[in-house]
C-alpha cells in the first residue's frame, strides 16, 4: 500500500485564499476595523486552541 499524499500546503494556500476574500468582503460591507476586530478575534482563537484550552 502506497503513502497517501500530502496536501498540508495546499490546504493552507487555501484556507488563505479563503481568508482573503472573506476579510475582503466584510472589509467592502462593514469598513476596516470590523476586519481587525475579527482578526484580532481569530488570532485569540487560534493562541487558544494552540495551547490545548
């Protein structure tokens, strides 16, 4: 039986890419600092799940 694939890089090139458009919409319907709110949010929740919590 064969390895399977890798495709860790391009799930990540395109959670990216998802995570450009989105900040890109809510950018052009609610301005820039709902963008940094949610940024800053998802940072939080991404420290959050790195340290086991």
């Amino acid at each position: 039986m064969r390895e399977a694939p890798n495709y860790t890089n391009a799930a990540l090139i395109m959670g990216l890419v998802n995570l450009l458009w989105i900040f890109g919409l809510v950018w052009s319907l609610w301005g820039l600092p709902v963008v940094l709110l949610l940024a800053a949010g998802l940072n939080a929740l991404i420290d959050r799940a790195g340290r086991g919590a």
